[in-house]
C-alpha cells in the first residue's frame, strides 16, 4: 500500500501561498544583501532603452558553484554546527538531506529549469560544483559567526566580502577548478540564510544571502586601489559572487531554498529590486519575481517575472497599441503569443498590460518533479501531496500557481525614474512614484505601507486576488460605485500620467478570468462612435456636408481597395451597406470588422478630392481625378438603389489633373503648366496657360493662389507673381484675413495691408498649413503639422497657449486599428463633425 505524504505550509510574508492559511499578515521585509550586477543592468537597459531593436538571442550563463563549510562549533545563535547536514531525512521536509554534492546539483537544476521556462528558452544555465565527491567541502578557518557578526555595523558587509573571499581563494586551491571557464560564482555555506525577518530570532548569527558586485568587493578590499580587479584567484579574478545557504527551513518553518536563489540569479542577470531596498518594504508584492513572489509558496514557486521584467530582459517584446476593441492577451504557458501590450501615454510613461493565472490548465494544481522522478502536486487547500518521499523539487508546470489571484495586471511604467534610479537599485523605493508600479484594481495603492493584525485591510498590502483585473472584481465595483469593471482617467485607481494629467487611456471590457483573456481600449479624446476601422486609407478622411438630414458633418474615407466608406458624425453608417472585412490585428490576431462601403470605384484616384456643393442643393457632391485623365463627380445619395453614390458626371480631359479647388458654380483644376475652370455640369469653360509648373492652388477673398516651388502666383484675370522665397514652398492655405504661406524655415502671414514672418525651429520642418479657430475666440488662426508637433499661430504670427503639442511616435501597430491622420503630404484637417461649433 503506497504512502501519501503532504506538508502543510504555515505561511508568512511574501512566502503566502493561500490567504486561508496565511497566519501572519504583518509586512516582513526581505534582508538580503547587495543589488543588481552592475554591467549586466547597464546592457540590459541599453537594450531596453532601444526597444530591443535586435532580437533577444540564448544567452547561457556557466556558474562555478563550491560547497564551503565552518569551524564548528556549539552557539546557540547559530543553526547547525558548521558543517553540511548529511544525515537521511527522517520525516517529509523540504529541501530534505542529505546536503551533498547530488543535493545541490538538484537545487541548481531546480534554478536552471525556472529561468528557461520563464524566459521561453532564451536564458540557459550551466553549472559545476566542486569539491565533486559527493561529501566534500572547502574547510574555512572561522565559525559563523565570525562571518555574521549581527551587531548592525559595517562590519556586517566586510564579513560577508571576506565570506566569498576565504571560500573562493580556498576553492582557487583545487587545481582541477579552471576560473576562467565561468561567468557566475555561487558559494553554498553550511547552515540557514538569516534571509527572513521574524519577530524574535533565535539564532541571529546565521547569515545573510548576498549577491555581492564588484562595486562592494572594491569597496571592502580596493577603496584605495584604482587598479583592483577583484578577489584574485588562478591569475584571474571574481568580480562578483552569491553567498547561498544550504537550506532556508527553520524555526518550524519549511521553506524552499529555489526562491532565495532565483532572486539573487536575477540580480546576477541584471535585474533590478522592485522592492524598496532600503527598507525592505513590498513595491509590488507577490506578482513578480524580484520582489515578494520570489518566495511565492514557502520559496517553493517564484512567481513568474512581471511585464516589466521580461519586457526589460528581452524576453518578451510588448504590442504597441493605441485603441481598439476586444484585444486578447494569453498567460504564460499557454500557446497563445500575444502576451504583453503597451499603452503609451507620454515620452516616459506607459503601461503594460498583461494576464496572469495561477491554474493555466485548470486541473486545479501545480505539479511538480523531484530530482528522483517523483511526482508532488501543491493543491488549493496549501498542501504539497506526493505518494513519496519528496527530494528537491526541481521542476513544476505552473510557477504562477503560487501567485495571489488571477486576472489582467496593469503596471505603470515611469522610464524617467528607472533612468534616475536603476544604476542605485532605487527604481521603487519612492512609494509615490516608482518606476514599475502596479495599479491596483482593489483602489488601495498600498503596497509598501503596513497594516496591524486587526486592521481589515491587513494583508492585502502584500498581495491579493483583488489586485488583479476582471469582468467581476467586487472590491473593484463597490469601491467605483460602478456596475463594470473600467480603467480610466477618472476612476480608481486611474490611468492619469504621474504628474495627474490626463492620458484619455480607458481600459474596458475585461473578460471573465481565463488563461486567454481580453479588453478594449480607447484614448478617451475621441468623440463618441469612434474609432472606426477603415482598412488602409489612400488619403486622410475627408469630411463635408453628405446628409443634410443628419446633424453635424459625414466623414468619407478612401481605401487602397478603391473603396469609399462614409460614416455620419456619431459613427453610424451613411448607408446600410456593410462589408465584412477580415486582418491581422497586432501580434498575431485574426479581426474581423464590418465597414460601410459607400462606393467601390473602377481605378484608384489620383490626388485628393474636392468637396463642394457644386449643383447648390444643400447637399456636398465630391471630385475626383485620376491618372487617366478622367474627373468624375459624385452626389451622396442613392437615388438607383444600388448601395452605393450615385455618378454625377463624367469629364475626360486626356492628360492628368492636379488638385482641384471649387468657386462660385463650378471649379478650378490644373495640369502642371495649365488651369482651367470647370462648371457645375462637367463642362471646361475657360483654360489659362501658366508660366510655371504648379504643385497646389489656394483662394482668397475672390482672388486665387498658385503654389511654385518657390513663388506663389495670383490668379484675377491674369496671373502674376504674387511673392517669392529663398526656400521651396512646403504649402499655402487661404484665410479670411489673406493668406498663409509656409517653407521649412518660416512661416508668413500675408494680409491685404501688411506682411507678417516668424522664423521656424529645425523641428517644425517639413510641416503642412491648415486655417481654423483653435482658440475659440472667433478669428480664424494657422496651424502648422509634421510628425511630431502641432504649432499654431493667430493672424499676426504670435504662438497661441499651450502649443505646441508633440505628438506621440505614430506605431505600425496602432495603424490597423485607428483612423489614419493626415501624413507630411496632406494638408492637416480642422473641423467639427459633432456640429458642438468647435
């Protein structure tokens, strides 16, 4: 009859696996010792910085691993005698001994299985540990003790140098150990970590996990030497090292030594503490793993890396979106790629969105492997099940299964501080702006603050179910007032900017838990009804007045597809006459979206179309030209009852027209050296040869304009030379008061008695004109538009307030799923589709 063997976990700060059994809330710091490799952390953010422009590629790291014991000796203070445990284990522990060589082999197994899972296969380790017969050690001359002197000084930090110092150099002995075969060096000592803050400690001389840097051995052994270089060993030298205990478990308390491990090879790595390393305080908890999750289920399942943290190590490269309905977002473990998306809300914010699930398959437990094949499972009620004896747990289906809830997480990113603080290792250390923050869908925001025992909020300051986002989050609800799940500006907690400006980011929609979730997205500055998709846009949107019968103004979109959709103002359809269109959303999604074809034209157009009301009924008909020679009219209505716009007329001038501008009953068009004027039934009634090649035509006040590459001309009868330039005209843009010209260099403001010019900065280059009341105080004003600032000026050439604006970097990604904008050949469109007069 087999044996069924459980442990049961009595759980404590950020070793909490479930709240039921969690007996302690109070908020325990860590007290581990040193910070992040300090090169490793300055390449990672390079990379990082740069977006990961180069693929992540498999990086393996080759540690050195030695197994160093003590003097022995009696102290109370201390747990153990100095030496390695070797006995058998007598009843189910974790981590059991016997502490030889095979043991660490396993817990170094366990380590090297977390990182490639985590990082899916792109961080490889490779080991040796020495001495290599099962029960050796390095013997070091001290107790201790000695190395853990427990009486708050500096001398605290010297001990722990001289620590992998003696163990090293006394390593450097074995001549069969070659130095310079390795990138990592971990030093496991007989004994506990002293790794966990406990009310009242008995034994306060065991020592403390470390990571030390180069910056820290310098300190202690080369403050004064410019040319140190390390502990010296073999000709080389160790530029920095882990100190690591045998086991963790003490005190009655069963706890793995993997979560200890996988924090510190994170700062080997190159991560940064996300906790506050002063104080030790939480930054974000349980939900990722350089911070509380790293000891997730008694240090048995460290959490998963946050967003961020993969984000940073290249191990997962996050969507840029902008807006746009039901994005699916899958956990880890699951097949589904798209996995992390970032909202961007100013040059040095963002947020990245992902999904985390403690039970990805659903079987309702976490199984786990040991280093002898057998089989455990950590099941809901906080038990480790196995029908065996259980060894060092060396690999487990599901690390997340430790985490405190499922659901979506939301972190705040704030690239300014990470670039201020990661050389320090202080990115979270300001409760109030840290660098990697998680929004916490309970509203409390309270990671880093304590709670006492009988305070109702105690615990969840280290992590809750409720922190996590989804469809039926009731802490959420009750504390919004709300009857949906939403993240906005004005919610709680809200998606402002650290400085409380307004991002527009709304978050909504959020499914159900599930290892594939999903939501939606808008900017909030959109009017109500959009954003619409409309496939590839051949021009900006064109709007104009489609439907007197409907309020406000009709926007019409060109497709690459020769397609025109038409949308009223609030995004309904102008006509019933939906479309079912199938993309590739960003990642690897399939979406389907139905647009309103309005008109599917024979050949694509040749430049931008006018809009006009040409025949005077109220109603705008639009022109288009195109490289056959052909303009054609269209009026906005279906009078055959075809779906679509029916034809107006149909003018074949036999060579290709330019832009078209309309006038009183009709309009005017171009080829290059020719104008000519067209009336309202398509019939050319006057032409002029010009004296230059034109690229764009304006009018003014009755008088029309000929854009040159470097003059305007005006039209009234004849045509003349109107003004020149030193620099080619990017555009021109007729307005009440005169006209608008523009070049890369300077902006100039003709009125029919004076001439105003303001000289232009490098970065407004390559800007195009358009002519509207911006400020709302009833004089039309000039707005100038590149790809990364709107400026705008009044009549007489002063800035207006609170311009100009940068644009946010436009993303391909975003493209698919948003209305495509005017680009640096299109003139800026200004206008009111929602009738609000403004």
């Amino acid at each position: 009859m087999k044996k069924n063997y459980s442990l049961f976990f009595v759980f404590l700060l950020s070793l909490n696996f479930s709240p039921a059994y969690a007996v302690e809330s109070k908020d325990r710091p860590l007290q581990l010792k040193g910070g992040p490799d300090t090169q490793a952390l300055k390449n990672n953010f390079e990379k990082y910085n740069s977006n990961y422009k180069i693929a992540a590629t498999i990086d393996t790291l080759h540690i050195l691993a030695i197994r160093v014991e003590f003097k022995p000796d009696t102290l109370i203070e201390t747990t153990g005698n100095g030496t390695f445990d070797l006995s058998a284990p007598t009843i189910p522990t974790v981590d059991p001994a016997p502490h030889n060589h095979a043991y660490f082999d396993a817990q170094l197994t366990a380590l090297a299985n977390y990182f490639k899972t985590v990082s899916q296969g792109k961080q490889i380790l490779s080991w040796d540990i020495y001495p290599q017969n099962q029960t050796d050690a390095y013997q070091l001359n001290n107790d201790i003790a000695y190395y853990a002197p427990n009486d708050g000084s500096s001398l605290v930090d010297t001990r722990l140098a001289e620590l992998l110092r003696d163990g090293m150099q006394k390593a450097a002995t074995d001549e069969s150990i070659d130095f310079n075969k390795y990138d990592s060096f971990i030093l496991f000592h007989a004994g506990v970590g002293n790794d966990i803050d406990f009310d009242f400690d008995p034994t306060p001389n065991d020592i403390t996990s470390a990571f030390l840097r180069f910056e820290d051995l310098k300190k202690e052994f080369g403050a004064d030497d410019p040319s140190y270089g390390g502990i010296p060993v073999q000709g080389s030298f160790i530029r920095n090292g882990m100190i690591l205990p045998e086991t963790e478990s003490q005190e009655g308390y069963e706890i793995g030594l993997l979560g200890t491990m996988t924090i510190m090879m994170g700062f080997q790595l190159g991560l940064p503490s996300l906790f506050d390393p002063v104080t030790g305080g939480t930054g974000i908890a349980r939900w990722g793993l350089m911070d509380q999750g790293s000891g997730n289920a008694q240090g048995l399942l460290p959490a998963e890396p946050c967003a961020w943290e993969k984000v940073f190590m290249g191990w997962e490269k996050p969507i840029v979106i902008e807006n746009g309905m039901n994005f699916q977002v899958g956990a880890a473990r699951t097949d589904f790629p798209n996995r992390i998306y970032k909202i961007p809300i100013t040059d040095d914010e963002y947020f990245l969105i992902e999904n985390r699930q403690q039970d990805v398959n659903g079987d309702s437990v976490a199984i786990a492997i040991d280093n002898n094949g057998n089989q455990a499972e950590f099941n809901q009620n906080g038990q480790l099940v196995s029908n065996a004896v259980i060894g060092v747990l060396t690999s487990v289906d599901e690390y997340d299964y430790g985490l405190p809830g499922s659901g979506i997480l939301i972190w705040h990113i704030n690239d300014a501080v990470i670039r201020e603080k990661l050389i320090d290792n202080r990115i979270n250390e300001d409760k109030n702006n840290r660098g990697v923050d998680l929004e916490e869908a309970d509203v409390a925001q309270d990671f880093g603050y304590f709670y006492s025992f009988l305070h109702p909020g105690s615990g969840t300051e280290n992590g809750w179910w409720a922190d996590a986002w989804f469809d039926s989050n009731t802490v959420n609800l009750q504390a919004n007032g709300s009857d949906k799940i939403e993240f906005g500006p004005n919610t709680m907690p809200s998606s402002r900017s650290q400085s409380q400006a307004n991002s527009g980011v709304r978050v909504y929609d959020m499914s159900a838990i599930n290892p594939i979730m999903s939501f939606s997205l808008s900017r909030g500055f959109e009017i109500a009804g959009f954003p619409k998709f409309c496939q590839s846009a051949l021009f900006p949107p064109v709007v104009g007045e489609f439907d007197p019968t409907y309020a406000g103004e009709e926007i019409l979109v060109f497709t690459l597809d020769n397609q025109v959709l038409a949308w009223h103002g609030d995004g309904s359809p102008l006509f019933n006459n939906s479309l079912q269109v199938e993309i590739d959303a960003p990642g690897h999604e399939e979406r389907q979206y139905e647009i309103p074809l309005a008109l599917q034209l024979d050949n694509v157009p040749f430049n931008y179309p006018l809009v006009a009301d040409l025949d005077g009924n109220g109603r705008d008909e639009f022109v288009l030209n195109f490289y056959t020679g052909a303009l054609k009219a269209f009026e906005t209505v279906d009078g055959d009852g075809n779906k679509e716009f029916d034809n107006l007329w149909d003018l074949n001038l036999g060579f290709k027209t330019s832009s078209a501008l309309s006038y009183a009953n009709g309009l005017l068009t171009f080829a290059t050296d020719k104008l000519m004027s067209i009336n309202a039934a398509g019939e050319v009634v006057n032409s002029l040869q010009l004296p230059a090649d034109i690229s764009a035509l304006s009018a003014s006040n009755g008088t029309y304009f000929l854009q040159s590459e470097n003059s305007v001309f005006n039209v009234n009868g004849v045509v003349s030379l109107f003004t020149s330039f030193a620099d080619p005209v990017r555009s021109l843009a007729s307005a009440s008061f005169g006209l608008v010209v523009n070049t890369d260099n300077q902006v100039r403001f003709i009125h029919s008695d004076e001439e105003v010019s303001v000289n232009l900065e490098e970065k407004f280059a390559n800007s195009r004109l358009a002519i509207g009341d911006v400020d709302g105080d009833g004089r039309q004003d000039a707005v100038l538009v590149n790809a990364e600032y709107i400026l705008a000026f009044n009549q007489n050439g002063a800035v207006l307030e609170n311009f100009p604006v940068k644009m946010r970097p436009y993303t391909v990604d975003a493209e698919k799923l948003q209305l495509t904008v005017a680009n640096d050949y299109f003139e800026p469109l200004l206008l009111d589709i929602d009738n609000d007069q403004a």
